[in-house]
C-alpha cells in the first residue's frame, strides 16, 4: 500500500518510485494477491514481473469456478479462502475477464452509462466526472476513494427467445448500496444469482452491490419467461458497466450469468481500468 499512497499523493520521486520496485521486485513471490493487486495498478517500473506473478492467480481462479450451476461450491469457496483476495483490482481483473470471455463494452458505451447513471440517479458530479475522465482519476486514486467510494453500475440488455416470443430489452441504472424492492427480490435465496461473502471483508453484503442486482435482473427476466428452458431458448446481448474493478462476488455472479444464459453474449467496461489506465499519466 505504500506505492498506492505515493501514486495517490502524486509522488514523482524516481529514486524512492525505482526503490518500492527494487524491493517488490526481492519479494515478488512472498506478496499476497490482494496486493499484487494493488500493486499492478500502481505502474510502478516492475509491472511486467507484478503482471507476470498476477496472471496465474486470476487464471487459477478462473479455473477454480464451477462449470454448471449444479457443481458443489465447495471447492470454490476453499480456493477464494486460501486466495484472500476480494477484488484482483484493474488490471488483474482484465486478465480474470480474459479468462472468462468477457469481451469490453463498445468504446462509446460508458458515456452513454454515465449519461444514464446522471438522468437515473441524478448524480450530476459522478456523471461530469466520468465523461471528463479526469476528475475521476484523480479521485479514484485519491486517499478519500479508499475510505468511501460511490460504485455504480449501468446495463442495457436486449434478449430474443428462440420460439418467437417479444425480446427483453431495456437499461438500467443502479448504485451500490440501494435495492429496489419492487424489480428485485430482497430474498437473495430465491434469487437467480447468488452472492459470495469475500475472505477480507466477509461483512459486506454483496448482494446489495450494483452489478450483481443488474445481473440478477436480467437473468430473473429470461426465466420468468422461458424458465429453465432460458438456458437454450435465449440468445442476444448485454453490456455492463461498473464504475470500479468488480469484487470476486461480481465476478462469480458474471460467471454464474454465463451459465444461465450462454448464448447471450456478455461485454463489460470497468470504468476504473478507463480512469486509471487512460488518462492519469498525463
């Protein structure tokens, strides 16, 4: 975390920058994943070896994943156990979508989302920020954004059914924190999707995190329709974006989609890797 507060403080100092990356280059093997995470995405002079110790860990847990929604999670949940990782940050969530399939949204997808993110939701300051890209990034590399950060998401969906029954299109717009109780059932139990609890921060209910309740959404809307046939009978689209790097809980919950809904192809933007990769080196 020392290189993370030297890079949210703006600290230019090469000698100290090339020293944090001497060192982590000397105990590259010995650093936690979480870490590695946070580490990848401080640019630091030793990215390529921090991307090269990254790339299996996110591959493993890829791996690691259920193939069918009837496999036991058991053996999940001991890897993500024994990982301790609750979010694999920017860049190494790139790899985890890599490994799933996950292609990125359209390039003009997240103006659009923080368009709909301000009429949905009415956060002026949040949709200025996002379309200018800069303020954000100095936001998200900011000390505030570690303490309190507002994450939200944006889906726009358009589903076709196989046996000749209307589409399920439309866009959505939701925050962290906030369920709407009359589109979602505040029972996650009969849910389409289910959450996990993160080794880290196990007390965080993620199923109140925003991606996760776009997801649910619009698989319980191809099964209210077709059932468990939606598996087979559902082909289209989705694109999802989320402001900030998907916690392990989002990226099972994208996974899960996949399984309920193969044929539906599935693109996600992660605005952080937009804020932070984009335009902070300027």
């Amino acid at each position: 975390t020392t290189a993370w507060a030297y890079r949210s403080l703006g600290v230019r100092d090469q000698t100290l920058l090339q020293a944090i990356s001497d060192e982590v280059r000397r105990k590259l093997h010995t650093i936690e994943p979480q870490s590695l995470g946070i580490l990848a995405d401080a640019k630091l002079a030793c990215q390529d070896d921090i991307d090269e110790a990254l790339k299996p860990l996110a591959r493993r847990f890829v791996e690691a994943m259920p193939k069918t929604l009837r496999e036991p999670l058991d053996n999940f949940l001991k890897h993500i156990a024994e990982l301790r990782v609750d979010n694999f940050g920017c860049w190494g969530t790139r790899h985890v979508f890599s490994y799933m399939g996950i292609q990125e949204a359209a390039p003009d997808f997240h103006r659009r989302a923080a368009e709909q993110i301000r009429k949905s939701l009415g956060d002026g300051e949040f949709v200025s920020a996002l379309m200018g890209l800069e303020k954000q990034a100095d936001h998200a590399l900011s000390c505030a954004a570690l303490v309190h950060r507002r994450v939200f998401s944006f889906v726009e969906f358009s589903v076709q059914f196989r046996d000749g029954r209307g589409p399920l299109e439309g866009s959505v717009a939701r925050e962290n924190g906030r369920r709407d109780r009359g589109q979602l059932n505040p029972d996650l139990s009969n849910g389409p999707l289910r959450p996990l609890s993160s080794p880290i921060s196990g007390l965080v209910d993620r199923g109140l995190c925003s991606e996760f309740q776009l997801l649910s959404r619009v698989v319980d809307g191809a099964r209210r329709e077709v059932g468990d046939a939606a598996c087979d009978l559902c082909h289209g689209h989705i694109s999802l974006f989320v402001s900030t790097a998907p916690c392990v809980s989002c990226l099972w919950a994208l996974r899960q989609f996949q399984l309920h809904l193969p044929n539906v192809e599935l693109s996600v933007t992660n605005g952080e890797e937009l804020y932070l990769y984009s335009v902070v080196e300027r």
